[in-house]
C-alpha cells in the first residue's frame, strides 16, 4: 500500500484556466487521475482493524488526502463537483475513527478537509 500510495499517485495541477474547460484533455486526465487516488484511499482504508490504525491513517489521511486529493479538492471551484469529491473522501473514512472525538472536533489529520468543508 505504501509504495501504492508514495509512487503510483500523480494527480498533476493544471492552471484554472486549462481545466475550467471540463471537455479539454488535460481537465479529463486530472479527473480520472483524481477518482483513481480516491478509489486507493477507498482500498487503503478498509485495511483499518487489520492493519495497525496509525499505518492506515498515515497512509489514507497524512499521504493521500492532504498530499494529493485535497489540493485538487481546493482548486476545484465551489460546486456540485466540488460537493461530490468531498461527499467521496468522507465516505471513505471508517466510522469509528470519529467515535471517541468530542463535539466540533475532529482528526488532526483531517483539519484541512474540515476547514474546506466549513467554508
């Protein structure tokens, strides 16, 4: 999982300009490059329970979310598209890691995506 997620994972940045056009190649390829890293973090986070929690958070949140998927999540424009990637990523994440959290709070992990979503 680990070399999955250091060396197979390339969602490229593009400027807004080149990908606001949904139909142009590069827009598509940084689509289907970003649905490829959610469905590794889908993978990568089912694996919680039998391998140790911290690997799989480190992996999933630390690596995958705040390394690749959340800086396209931030320039993608605020939309139903946007609204989309997040309801994803947060479909994702196993339940229990937010049992033991207190009101208004949340992984250290996830602060990023969290502060996204509030806005």
């Amino acid at each position: 999982m680990k070399k999955s997620v250091e060396e197979d994972v390339f969602i490229p940045l593009y400027p807004k300009s080149t990908v606001e056009d949904k139909s142009s190649l590069r827009s598509k390829f940084q689509e289907r490059r970003f649905w490829s890293a959610v469905k590794l973090l889908s993978n990568v986070v089912r694996w919680d329970g039998i391998v140790q929690e911290d690997k799989v958070r480190d992996l999933g949140l630390s690596k995958l979310l705040n390394r690749y998927l959340l800086l396209n999540i931030l320039n993608t424009p605020p939309g139903p598209n946007n609204i989309e990637k997040c309801k994803k990523v947060v479909g994702c994440l196993p339940e229990r890691w937010f049992q033991d959290l207190k009101g208004g709070s949340t992984l250290p992990e996830l602060l990023n995506f969290s502060q996204h979503l509030l806005q």
